[in-house]
C-alpha cells in the first residue's frame, strides 16, 4: 500500500510526541526547561564531547517550546514531501537523519557552553537536498524555475533572520543545509543502494574524524565541568518553580483570610507539600559533588551561595509556621530581610555575569 509522504508524517510526529511527552514531564509549553532539556538529551559540548554522543541525535527531537517545534515541523512538512517523492521513504529518511547529525556536530564545535536542541539541522539539510537537485536539474527545465527561485529567496530569508537573532543556532542550519546537499548526491535513487550506502559510509567516517578532532582539541571534559554545567541548568529552571511554590503560597494564604481554609488546613498543608518542595529544591542546587566542582569557579559559587541561603531563609519561616512555632516579629523579619537580600543578590549575579576572561 503506497502511502504518499508517509515517512514526513511519521518524522513530524516523532518530534510532536516527544515534545508532548516532555511538556507532560514539566518542560515549559512556550521556552523550554534549560534542566529538563539538558536531562533529555539537549546537545551540549562539555557532555557530548565527554562521550554522550548519543546527545547529537536526541538533540534533533527538542524543541524550546510549541513555536520552534511550529515553525521547524512547518518547514519540514513543506519541504519533505518533495524530497520524499524524489528519493523514496528510506533514502529520504537517512538523509534526513545524517543532516541533523551534521547540525549537531557543528553545533558542538561553534558552541563551547550552549545547550542546543531543535530539528533545523535535519530540515535545512532536506532543503539542501532540493537545492542541488533544482540546480542540476539544469536552467532551461521549467518545472525547477521556480523552484529554484523560492530557494533562493529561502537562502536569503533565513541568513539574514539567523544572523539578526543571536539564539538562531546557524553553525547547525548551515552545516544541515550543505551536508543535505552532499547527501543528495550520495543517496541518489539512480545509485544502487550498496553504492549509496559506500558513499554513506564515507560520510560517517568524516563525521566521526570530526568529532574526534574536536575532542582532541578540547580535551577531555572533567567532572567539575559536567558538575557546573548541570548546575547552570538547574539554576535557569529554579526561577520558575519557586515562583511557582510562592503562587501556591499566597492562595493558601488568601484562603484562610477569606475562611476558605483552617490554620490548621494550611500549616498542614505547608508540612506536607511547601516544606518538602523547598528542601527538594535545596537538594537538587547542592549535591556533594558540586561544592567541590564549583569552587574554582568564584561566580557560579556565588550564585550557589545566593540561591542556597534565599532557600534556607524561606524554609526557616515556613517550617516554623508549619510547626506552629513561637516567633518574634524581629526574628520573623529578619528571615525577611535575609530572604529578599539574597534574592536581591542573586538577581545581581544573573543579570551582570563576568565577561569572558575576567575571574
């Protein structure tokens, strides 16, 4: 049974299922979760090239939030169904795959700390596909004139959105499109398939020289980076839930003004889901390992310094309330004045982090 475009169908509804499967595991519905992403195979240097390579595939299937998922899965569905129809389901697929693959790994050489995601690479690498069969198709045939004129302006169009947008990740848009493009030639349907996979199978071996000049280079990542990395994303996400536990916080509080909810309801409340919400937070910003990884580093110790003591002062006033525990109005306020300081530094560092180069 001949099912036309099926195998674009099934690639965009791979990349819709994960990113649904992510949002139901907590990732942000509109910009993503830096920690989540990065737990779920985002492309980040200090752990790809530490031997997660795994990660320049999984990357290919995240998307930060439903428009970059919109916009790539747009793009796919207009360009896949004609590279489809040229190639054939399989040779389409391959193609497809081993031009995200490229994305990933120029990625990983352009960008030392950036967690990247998304399925451009793979989708500039189909539009590169049909780039080079429209321009050796040869200038007089009619049916690629105007195709080859709606490339062009796509070309134009997307260099200069890439470059005027500083988050667009144009190493991997860039290396998607050319290695689609050399890919075009290598999985030709006029080429028997042991050809087309000899050719493959050269292209694979360029990759894989690649990447280990690139490790080479670098050399191998330490624990201590991997351990700050992780921290890094942790700290993007923490924003998000403590202003999520402070909403939860002024409802309750808002309840029991109104009589909608005892004292008792809600230092119960407190004790069973705000306390132990707050000390999982403390948790996952301070595991062992990272005392020692962050040390060297005087800026990301003291952004663990101001996030750590913003949440003792905070737990140290709810777990009195929970307890129903005797406090003075100074003692209260000075856990007051405590939790705001260390937000206020906090705020500080994040919003003024050293320039490259400086301690």
């Amino acid at each position: 049974m001949n099912l036309p475009s099926l195998m674009t169908w099934i690639l965009i509804g791979l990349n819709a299922l994960v990113f649904l499967a992510s949002v139901l595991a907590g990732n942000d519905l509109l910009t993503g979760s830096p920690e989540l992403m990065l737990e779920w195979g985002a492309n980040h240097a200090p752990l790809t090239l530490n031997g997660e390579y795994w990660r320049l595939l999984t990357s290919m299937f995240l998307h930060w939030g439903v428009l970059h998922l919109g916009m790539n899965m747009l793009a796919l569905w207009s360009g896949g169904r004609i590279v489809e129809a040229w190639y054939g389901r399989w040779r389409y697929f391959l193609l497809y795959v081993f031009s995200g693959l490229a994305g990933s790994l120029a990625s990983t050489w352009w960008h030392a700390e950036a967690l990247g995601a998304g399925a451009s690479g793979a989708v500039f690498g189909v539009f590169g596909a049909i780039f080079i069969v429209a321009m050796l198709a040869g200038k007089r045939n009619p049916q690629f004139q105007a195709l080859r004129s709606n490339l062009w302006m796509f070309i134009v169009y997307n260099a200069a959105f890439g470059f005027a947008i500083p988050q667009i990740d144009m190493a991997a848009h860039v290396a998607g499109f050319l290695a689609g493009g050399v890919l075009a030639l290598a999985l030709r349907p006029a080429w028997h398939w042991s050809k087309a996979l000899l050719s493959l199978a050269v292209f694979v071996l360029a990759g894989v020289l690649v990447l280990s000049a690139m490790q080479s280079g670098r050399g191998a990542t330490s624990s201590s980076l991997v351990e700050r990395t992780r921290f890094q994303a942790r700290l993007d996400s923490f924003g998000q839930k403590a202003e999520a536990l402070d909403k939860r916080l002024g409802q309750w509080v808002d309840a029991v003004r109104n009589d909608k909810m005892s004292e008792a309801e809600f230092r119960e409340r407190l004790q069973q889901e705000l306390v132990p919400a707050w000390k999982q937070q403390r948790a996952v910003l301070a595991p062992e390992a990272q005392t020692q990884a962050l040390a060297p580093d005087p800026y990301l110790a003291a952004l663990r310094a101001a996030v750590l003591d913003y949440i003792d002062a905070r737990l140290a006033i709810l777990e009195a309330i929970a307890d129903n525990t005797e406090i003075s109005e100074q003692q209260a306020q000075q856990w007051q004045m405590r939790a705001r300081a260390a937000a206020q530094r906090l705020r500080e560092l994040q919003t003024t982090p050293p320039r490259p180069g400086s301690p």
